[in-house]
C-alpha cells in the first residue's frame, strides 16, 4: 500500500476513535512533506475541524500522538498550524520496497474499458517529413504509450493529406521538368524527390509572378493569374472528375511518397494502426451540413454556400460548403469524428496538431455539439508548439525545413563521435555499436523533444541533446548501463536481485529512492490525466539524477552487512526496471551496456 493510502486508511482509523465520525477518503489530503519540514508525509488537518471542534494544532496533536501509539510504522510526528508532518520507521520503507520489487507489474495502471484514438503525423504527399513533423510524431506515440500505460485500449491512426492542390503542384512541376525521374533513377527517397518537385513547381510560380507584375499587373492579381498556378487548379479539377491520367500519375507519385514516409517511420521506431486518407475521407460531412441546414442551425446564401454562424459563441460565422457544393477542411473533420465514433465507440478522441489550429478544433467542437453529438466533448486538441532551430523558423516552400532524415542521420553521427570520444567501445562488435549509435541517438532527439511541456514552442539544438551530463536522453541511457554493469558485476558473486532482508537498515538517500520510486504509478496517471509525456520523461531524470548522486556516495558493492549489500543490489534492480517503463512510454530504449 502507498504511503499516502495508508495514512489516509489509518487517520480515518483514528478520527473514528478520538471523534466517533465516518469521514470519506476525499476528506483526507495527503501531501509529501515539504524540504524545510522534518517528515515523510504531511495530512492537512483543517478539513477534520468539523468533526473534531478543535484548534487545528489540538486537531493535528490528536490524531499523530493516537496514529503513532497504534502504528508501527509511524516513528513520529510534529505538527506545523494545521498540517501533520508524520515520519514513517526504517521497517516501512523496508516493506513498501519489498512490495514493489515483487510486482513485475509495478506502474501500470488497471484497464479502464476506455478505448481512446489518437490522430498524430497527418502529413501532406508534397514533402518529406521534416522536424516540426518529428515533434507531431513522436508526442502522437508517446501520448499513445502513456494512455495505454493508463489502462486505455488505444487506437493510434494517421491522416495522410493525399489529395489538393499540393499535390497537383509537385505532379505539375515533374511532368514539366522532371524527364520521367523516379526514385530509382535518381538514387533518392520517394518522399525528397516528389518534395524537390513541390519547391521547383514554387520556384516557377514566383518567377512568372514577378514576370506578371513587371508587365503592369498587381502582386495580388499576378498571385491568382500565374499560368502554372492555373494549370495546377485544372489538374485538380481532372482529378475529382476521375480522369484517368491524372489519377495514375497521382497514385504513382503517392506510392513514392508512402514509400519514403514508411522509411522514415520506421527510423522513428513509430507505427499506426490504421491509416486514413483524405481521398478517401473528403467527401465526409456533406449528409451532416444537410442535417444542420433540416435543423436550422446552418444557413444556405444566395451563392448556394453553407455558413455556420457562431457570433452568438464569440466566434465567427465559418463556412461548411462552397457554393459550388465542394467541401472545406472542416467539413471533411465533422464528417471523420461522426464515423471514428460510430465506428469505434470511443471515449475520447485526441487529434495531436500544432497551435495554429486551436480555433479550428475550438469551431469543430462547437459545431458537433450543435449537431446534438453528445461525444463532442470527448474531442480534445494535443495543442503543441512551434519547433524553432537556432537560426530561426523552417519555411517548407523555400525548401529551408529541417528533413526529417537528415536530421536522424546527423544525430546518428553526433552519438558516434560523442561515444567514440569516451572510449570504453572497444570490446564492442561494429554491429553492437551501431546498434548502441542508434539507440543513443534516437534517445537524444526524442528525449529532448519530449521533455518540453507540449504547449510550449521549442528550440532544438542537436548537439546540446546528445550530451551525456545534464536533463538528456544520453543521461538516463547512461544511468541505465551503468547500474546494468553492477548487476552484472554483483551476479558473478552470486548476488542476485531478491526480496528484501527485514533487518537491512536504510539509509535517508535509500529512502529518497524508495519514495521517488513509489511515485511513478502517481506520475503515470498524472502525465495521463495531462495528456502531457513530458511529466514521465523529468521524472525519469530525477530517479536517474538521484540514483547517480546515490551511487557516488554510496559504493554498493563494497558493502560488508550482507542484508544491506542484498538490499542495495536489489534496489539498483528496480531503479533500472522503473527507468525502462519510463523511458518505453515515450520510445526510448535504453542499453544494457555503453
């Protein structure tokens, strides 16, 4: 049972004796006793004056001298206004740990029955994925992890953006200058070579703007009249009416894309369970706008188009349908989050999207409970923040982003040379250090991404990620290896990880690490509740912080009590458990040596 359980069952315990009262446990606040206070945990008295008709002080008196007379482990107390500071006896901590070490299942959370879908990557087929990409990646899968740590059935689905005029610019541009180039010809992945296409097809666009311009026209009438940007919108136009060589050529540039994109998940170590495309979905949401128009909460103009006015809710009037019948972003999501419910039952279904779309899921929300779907409460916006490098923002259409690929193969060579300048390799096959380089390195980026609250945009440093000191993913893949290599060194004397001797006596750090690894089912329905991975990835740093601050002072091997070395074996045990649980949730692997 967890401290703060037990001392709730037991001042319930003793508020029955002294008061003669029932109270329920959400009367009983128990809270880690703060630094400047002697005690392990503090339970706020003022709640209980009602029952006891006493000061506070008289209040908190009571109950700590009548929990500490009929409670072994509670060694003592004091009392600070109205809060009970209790100090818990070396025997507690003992057996709190024993309990632990002999859950295998420790932190995870019992199944809920909830299912829960989560949409995150959601890229265009123009482009190859590109860092803010990795951030939507890889809190998709994180969030996805922590929701089923939490006891969830999760349904992890991505919407690829496989149709638009996006598209159409990058078929354009290869039909007018790419001389039949495919990805084998060319050597590169499907997903640069369309997206080098996607920047040519820009670079023609702003060169006949400016020729439009120097003869006389507006910089905005220039913008709507460039030939290739007309002959983009045509090729749209040809392929909703299905027209057979457009389609082909959109299906032949599309299977490189998935192919380039499939790569690159893989490297990502991410994967889905079903995949959506937008083809397929577009058309979703038209029998809804006939269904708002019947109930009179949508409004049809002289032009034929469909307008939602939400002005009464301190939003704008938002458009559903053009008027001439063809559907707009918004549309399409009514139509998706109608069929994902309907489909799957789900309690709740989370899109992953940047910031800049708070106001869209702000109207969609809005609108489906206009619609009367009593689910549209269950739809919650992962908001996240911009991705930013030292030397600014990424621009995608100038082809300035930071590719995705890229930047794993430089992470990859920054952990190599970082781990080849510490030595301690040389025993290591190629194979195995390649192994160890990725791992390090995937650690690095997604670590460092991770630990940043996800509504806050972010600077990424590559270089300052792959560090081995300091809040990083290389710290904790660091800490892991090296507890890993006393285990080993402990197992060739025959000492292995068991339960815990009555008679090891623990010492204050000890205690800081038992209750530091009690938290961790509290961290995990926390960062749960918060949607937010970033509260498990500082938790597993300061359980490695503390363990390495720990184990500086503390040289367990050399220790002669053998109920205290058995004891301490044993802890380092559970410490490198709890970090592998931590660090699974957010796709991080940590090595057994480095």
């Amino acid at each position: 049972m967890s401290p703060d359980k037990f001392i709730i069952e037991k001042a319930k315990a003793a508020v029955s004796a002294l008061y003669g009262a029932e109270l329920p446990d959400a009367s009983f606040q128990v809270q880690v006793t703060r630094k400047e206070f002697e005690g392990d945990y503090t339970l706020v008295v003022f709640p209980l004056l009602k029952v006891s008709h006493l000061s506070p002080e008289a209040t908190g008196k009571a109950i700590g001298e009548w929990m500490k007379e009929n409670t072994d482990e509670i060694e003592s107390f004091n009392v600070v206004k109205g809060f009970l500071n209790l100090s818990f006896a070396n025997a507690y901590w003992a057996g709190l740990f024993t309990s632990i070490a002999s859950d295998a299942g420790f932190g995870q959370l019992p199944p809920t029955g909830k299912t829960i879908m989560v949409e995150f990557s959601s890229p265009n087929t123009n482009k190859p994925l590109h860092l803010g990409h990795i951030r939507n990646n890889l809190l998709g899968w994180s969030v996805s992890r922590l929701l089923e740590a939490n006891g969830h059935k999760v349904l992890k689905v991505n919407l690829v953006n496989d149709r638009g005029i996006h598209i159409c610019k990058s078929m354009l541009a290869w039909l007018k200058t790419g001389n039949g180039e495919t990805p084998e010809s060319s050597g590169k992945k499907g997903d640069h070579l369309v997206g080098d296409y996607y920047v040519a097809f820009n670079d023609m666009y702003r060169k006949e703007v400016d020729e439009l311009v120097a003869g006389g026209m507006s910089r905005e009438e220039a913008e709507k009249n460039a030939p290739v940007l007309k002959e983009a919108q045509q090729m749209l136009l040809r392929w909703e009416n299905g027209d057979k060589e457009v389609v082909d050529l959109w299906k032949k540039m599309n299977s490189w894309v998935y192919d380039g994109f499939a790569k690159t998940y893989a490297d990502l170590g991410i994967s889905f369970d079903r995949t959506y495309y937008e083809s397929q979905t577009y058309l979703l949401g038209k029998a809804l706008v006939q269904k708002g128009l019947d109930m009179g909460i949508f409004e049809k103009e002289a032009d034929n188009s469909v307008w939602c006015d939400l002005t009464a809710d301190g939003l704008d009037r938002k458009l559903l349908l053009r008027g001439d019948g063809t559907s707009v972003y918004i549309t399409q999501d009514l139509g998706t989050a109608e069929q994902r419910f309907g489909e799957y039952n789900l309690d709740e279904h989370i899109y992953v999207v940047g910031n800049e779309q708070n106001y869209h899921f702000q109207v969609l929300k809005l609108i489906l409970k206009k619609l009367g779907f009593a689910w549209a409460d269950n739809i919650y916006h992962l908001s996240y923040g911009m991705v930013e490098l030292p030397e600014g923002k990424m621009k995608s259409r100038e082809g300035t982003v930071v590719d995705a690929d890229d930047l794993l193969e430089k992470m990859y060579n920054t952990a190599r040379e970082t781990s080849l300048e510490l030595g301690k390799l040389e025993d290591m096959t190629e194979a195995e250090q390649d192994k160890l380089f990725r791992m390090l390195s995937l650690g690095a980026l997604k670590y460092f991404i991770i630990k940043v609250d996800p509504k806050k945009t972010m600077l990424f440093d590559p270089k300052e990620s792959i560090d081995f000191n300091g809040n990083t993913g290389p710290f904790i893949q660091y800490t892991h290896a090296r507890i890993k290599s006393i285990l080993r060194k402990a197992e060739d004397r025959g000492i292995l990880p068991d339960s815990v001797p009555e008679d090891a006596g623990l010492s204050p750090k000890e205690i800081r690490l038992v209750k530091l690894i009690d938290m961790y089912p509290d961290k995990v329905a926390e960062a749960g509740a918060a949607h937010s991975p970033a509260i498990i990835a500082n938790y597993a740093y300061d359980l490695a912080k503390e363990f390495n601050q720990y184990y500086h002072d503390t040289p367990v091997l050399r220790e002669e009590n053998p109920s205290l070395l058995q004891f301490r074996v044993t802890l380092l045990s559970v410490i490198a458990r709890i970090l592998v649980k931590a660090m699974d949730i957010l796709g991080i692997g940590l090595p057994e040596r480095m």
